[in-house]
C-alpha cells in the first residue's frame, strides 16, 4: 500500500453488465490497529467539485459490500484491518472521464480508549483545529488519472 490515505491503485470506473455504471478508490486506514465498521463515520467524497453523501457510497471490506446502515450495526463481526484497503464503490451513470481527477474524502472512527467528549464533534467533511489523526479524524485530497 502507499503511504497516501487515497490509494492510486484501484481508481477505476465500474461496469455491470458491459456499462460502466460508477466508479471506485480504495483508501486505507492511517491507524496502528484496526477498527469494526460500527466505527467508522464516513464522510461526503467530492470528485471535481461534485459531491457524493455517505449514503451513496458502498464500503467493500475484505470483498464484502457494506452499506452505511450495515456498517452501523456492524460493531463486532467485520473488522477492517490496516493492511486490507478498503474499497469506496460509488454509483454515477458513465463513470468518471479518461482524466485526472481531483478528489476529497474524509472519515472518522471512534476509539474505545478515547473519551466521548473528544470524539462527538468529530465532522469527517471539515479539517479540524489541530490535525490529531490518531483521534480518528482524516481529511485526504489527491489527484488521480482514470486511463
């Protein structure tokens, strides 16, 4: 995996069917353990100015699909783990153009060992204050080219 929250690898669009109906990214996670998918907090990925909400978007942990209502209740059986990126599969009629593309996505994750008050106002959309990724909190921007 690269050092970069948004992986280049993986940046495609999707077909089904022979036409392409969305595209993907795979992200990884920037934490020295894993965490289950009830501790996520997704955010709203920004492809080229367009917006796509967090209920649009479909995790794919270890090649299972998960929506956010599944990641939610999700709290003990599905762990991402640090060396398993995951994939942000996103429905868009056509997909992306052949291109560079600049792209935003922020998430969060709770902690056991964290106080809830510093984790309440936790926005995955808005950089913080202070930058204190091991709080959970991770805005990443990078351009990447669908060939």
């Amino acid at each position: 995996m690269e050092r970069e929250v948004i992986q280049s690898v993986g940046f495609r669009n999707t077909k089904e069917d022979g036409k392409v109906t969305g595209f993907q990214l795979k992200i990884r996670l920037p934490y020295y353990r894993g965490i289950f998918l009830s501790q996520i907090r997704p955010g709203t990925l920004i492809v080229d100015g367009e917006r796509f909400e967090k209920e649009d978007i479909v995790w794919n942990i270890k090649g299972e699909d998960y929506t956010l209502e599944e990641m939610k209740d999700n709290w003990r059986d599905v762990h991402w783990d640090v060396t398993c990126p995951a994939v942000l599969k996103v429905k868009k009629e056509g997909g992306l153009a052949q291109g560079y593309h600049d792209i935003t996505y922020g998430f969060c994750f709770t902690s056991s060992y964290m106080p809830p008050i510093m984790q309440d106002h936790l926005d995955p959309d808005a950089d913080p204050m202070f930058i204190m990724p091991e709080f959970g909190h991770h805005v990443n921007s990078r351009r990447l080219l669908i060939v």
